[in-house]
C-alpha cells in the first residue's frame, strides 16, 4: 500500500544553495545608500518648498533605486530552492466481466492491464484489470480552445 | 543624446544633483558598451536555473534506478558503480557513406545493444523476473536521458561562460524551453517504469491488447505476440508487444513473419501508434492515414515497407495523439478513452476496404510496459 500512496502529491527534491559574488552585493548596498540619499533630499526639498514639484524627481529616483535594491538584496538570500516534481494520482479499475462490477481504488505495484485481480465480493468470480489511468486536471485554456 | 536628470540644472551647486547626473550618464555609456554582454549575463543566468533543475532530475533518475535495482533485484554487492556506468554508456551509429545495407548494419546494432542491456540489468538484478528486469531497464534508460540531456546543457553553458560568446549561450537559451518539458517528461517516466504503469507511447499495444484479450496467444519474432482474431467475418492477426514488462520488441520482424506464412495473401495492414501532437490539438485525438506509423529508429518500419511492396498490400495507420510529456508518463485518461474509439474505427476501416473470409494483420505497436494480453 505504501506503493500506492507514493503516485499522489508531490516529490520535492533539494537544490545547491546558490552563492553571489560580494561585488555585487557591495554594488546593491552602494544603490541602496544612494536611493536613501535621494529620498532624503527629496524631503528636504518639500520642506524648504512644498508648493515646488521639483522634488518629485528625487523622490522618484530613490524610490526606484530603493526598491530595485531591495529586490536585489532579496535575490541574494541564501535559500534552499526546492523543486517540486507534480505527480498525478494514478487509479486502477478492477472489473468482473460476468456481473460488471467495478472497483475503482488506487494503483499498486504489480498491477497491470488485463491482471487477474481478486475475486468479485458479488459473484466471487475473478475479476480482471481494465484500466489504469492518470487523470489530468488541466487549468482553463478557454481562450486557446476558442483559437 | 546623453540623458538628463530633470530639473537638475536648477540646483547646480548641489552635489547630489551632479552625483546623480554623473550615474545617469555612466549607466548610459555603461549600457552602450556593455549591454550585450549584460544581455548575456542575463542569458547564462537563466541556463543556470534550469541547469540547477536538470541536475535535480539527473540526481533522482541516478537515485530512483540505484533504489529500484535494490528492492527488486536485491544484488549482493552494491549496484552504483554499474548505475554510473550504464549511465555514461555510448552507442555510435553506423557510417552512412555508402548508405548500402545500412538498414541491417543498425539492426545489428540495436541487436547488440539491446542485448547488452538485458546483460547488464540481469547482473544489477539478479532476483528480479522477466517483467521486473524490463522494468528496471526501462528506469535506466529514462536516468539516461536525463543524464544526458544535463551533460549537453551543462556543455554549453561551460562553453558558453568560458568564451563569453552571446551565440553560444543564445542557442542553447533559445531551445531551453523545449529541453526542460523533454526533460521533465523522462523524469515522470521514472515512476510509470519503476512501478510498472501502463505509459502513453504505449496506446498502440493496448489497442491490440484489447483485440487479442481472450484469444489464443502465441510468440512470434522477438518478444512479439500474436493472436488470431475473428473481426467481422475476417481472420485478423493481432500483434503486440509481449507485456506486460516494459518491451517494444520488433514489430516489423512480426508483420514480415506473418505475410510470409500467408504467402502474402493479406488484404491490408493495419498500425495503429501513438504520435507526437501539435500544440493546440487534444491529447487522445484519432487520426487515420496510409502508411507504416512504426516510429524509432527506423529499421522496423523498413522491413515492413519491404514485404508490402513484395506483394503489394495495402496499408493502413491509425494515430493516437499526444504530446512528448504524455507519451513516457503513465497513461492519461484522454488517450485510455481514445482506445475504443480506434476499436471502432479499425472495424469501419475492416468492412470497407475488405471481403468477408480475407486475412488482416492488426499491429499495434508501443512500449508494452503494464499491460497484458
């Protein structure tokens, strides 16, 4: 059964911690210095002349800076990518060809198309695989239906 | 040309104003020299990704086969150095400058190959039987692919940062795409093969499968079996590959056997394969067609084009839609319900084009992996 329950979810694998180089890093921290800068010339500006929009200049270029920095410094973080392989649950038919029941349950090592399975609990005949089948759940592509 | 902060002129005096100034115009030279070969960092960046996700697939293809080959197998030594072997494992194609007789020459070839395989597995596996060695090969195989499609990335992605040339790195960058759902395809494969599920390449053997259930099976060619099936008051010689452990046999070899022991007194072959989809098309979608649909390296396809010529006979193809993810995957419902619907179209196909009382051969042909006869 432990066999069974390996075909849904998912399987998550490790990744190398990726590294940056410290010039890049400095050159982040150099932007986000700068970016600070601006954002408080900015200021300065707004209260030496509120009714001026010269400000609006600075304050643009360190709010872009800041953020462009920030994603920068983000992208850095020593994380441990995972990367997730998506698995389908994979469903076995059991059917008995004389009463027609039908069972369906998850798939077990060892099953195979046309296997003799166990006996039907209704007419205790033998029953056989018909299918073994992965549904896919496809997302909407109503769209690209339409084309 | 060169572009200005606004309003900058107003202060000056100002030291900021003139730090920024001096940034802009740096970042615009910076950009007019540089920016193809920041555009390259940018590319070799992405390669590195995917590379790194390569390597992951790589790593659990290696794993999945070492862990397999223990728990069906059960070796007494451990199988990784023979793992990493089979993984680097090469086989060269035959020199085609005088193409004569290079169609058995491959054979040949694949024969030998085909047998190393089996060698090599059953010493990796000793406890294992007929259907779980196929499977195990077919795990192999799969780490393989996978193995090679990294080494070839990772080629020319060395190759790339180490001459710093934009046309290496963009080619590879450019068909990375595609690469990646090869890839992650072979990866799922991984899992229909170790647990020995029926996979999507394997649509044409079902076909035949479902025909030949009930009937008297005997083995014809190579790990080929075949029955003989009344269909609509005509004999049909159902053929498939032997399952259910995972075989593609030779399906040419057994086309030919059987028109050779009706003197070819057959009134028409009928093949029915998966085939690659176009994006846009359904998975599980029928089409039909004249033709030999035997895919792989061509030789099959050969000597069934051989015979027919011989003796003239006509020959049919149904095709099973689906793309490359879904074909090495486990089978998906779309082309598990497409099944019937060949049924029926091989029956609409029978009673059109032939006589009551003629000979049929049905071939269907893919990897038999998880399904019986």
């Amino acid at each position: 059964m432990s066999e069974a329950t390996e075909t849904t979810g998912t399987r998550e694998a490790k990744q190398p911690t990726r590294r940056f180089s410290s010039f890049l890093i400095a050159v982040v921290f150099v932007l986000l210095a700068l970016s600070i800068i601006a954002l408080m010339q900015a200021f300065d500006m707004y209260r030496n002349n509120p009714k001026s929009m010269d400000y609006v200049t600075f304050m643009m270029i360190g709010l872009i800076g800041l953020a462009l920095s920030t994603y920068m410094l983000l992208q850095t973080r020593k994380k441990v990518l995972q990367i997730t392989l998506a698995i389908q649950p994979v469903t076995t038919t059991v059917l008995c060809q004389k009463c027609g029941f039908k069972n369906i349950r998850e798939f077990q090592r060892g099953d195979y198309i046309f296997k003799e399975a166990e006996p039907c609990p209704r007419c205790n005949e033998k029953t056989t695989i018909a299918s073994i089948i992965r549904e896919v759940k496809e997302k909407e592509k109503v769209r690209e239906e339409r084309i | 040309m060169i572009p200005q902060v606004p309003n900058v002129a107003q202060f000056g005096g100002d030291t900021i104003s003139w730090v920024f100034q001096i940034l802009f115009t740096l970042l615009f030279v910076v950009f007019v020299f540089y920016g193809q070969r920041i555009q390259m960092y940018v590319m070799i960046r992405e390669v590195e990704n995917s590379l790194l996700r390569l390597k992951v697939f790589r790593d659990e293809g290696r794993k999945t086969a070492i862990s397999t080959i223990k728990e069906l197998g059960k070796p007494k030594e451990d199988p990784t150095n023979r793992v990493d072997q089979f993984l680097e494992y090469v086989a060269f194609a035959p020199e085609s400058m005088d193409p004569t007789g290079i169609v058995w020459k491959l054979e040949h070839l694949l024969d030998v190959e085909e047998a190393r395989y089996k060698d090599e597995v059953k010493l990796m596996a000793p406890e294992a039987d007929e259907t779980q060695l196929n499977n195990i090969e077919g795990t192999l195989v799969s780490a393989q692919a996978l193995n090679l499609i990294y080494k070839v990335i990772r080629h020319f992605y060395v190759l790339g940062k180490k001459t710093l040339s934009l046309y290496i790195i963009m080619q590879i960058q450019m068909v990375l795409p595609l690469i990646m759902r090869e890839a992650e395809a072979w990866a799922s494969a991984l899992k229909a093969f170790t647990l020995g599920q029926p996979i999507g390449d394997g649509a044409g053997a079902l076909v035949a499968a479902k025909l030949m259930h009930g009937h008297e099976i005997r083995k014809i060619a190579k790990d080929m079996v075949a029955a003989t099936v009344s269909i609509e008051d005509r004999t049909a010689y159902v053929l498939k590959a032997e399952g259910p452990g995972a075989n593609v046999a030779k399906p040419g070899e057994a086309i030919k056997q059987i028109i050779e022991e009706n003197e070819g007194k057959i009134a028409t072959i009928i093949v029915i394969d998966a085939a690659q989809k176009l994006e846009g098309e359904k998975p599980g979608d029928v089409a039909g067609g004249v033709g030999v649909a035997i895919g792989g390296p061509g030789v099959e396809q050969y000597k069934v084009e051989e015979s027919v010529l011989k003796y003239k006979i006509p020959v049919n193809a149904f095709i099973i839609k689906e793309d490359i993810g879904d074909a090495v995957s486990t089978m998906r419902k779309e082309i598990f319900d497409a099944i019937d619907t060949v049924i029926e179209r091989i029956k609409g196909l029978i009673l059109e084009r032939t006589k009551g009382g003629d000979s049929i051969i049905i071939a269907g042909i893919g990897n038999s992996v998880g399904i019986g006869q």
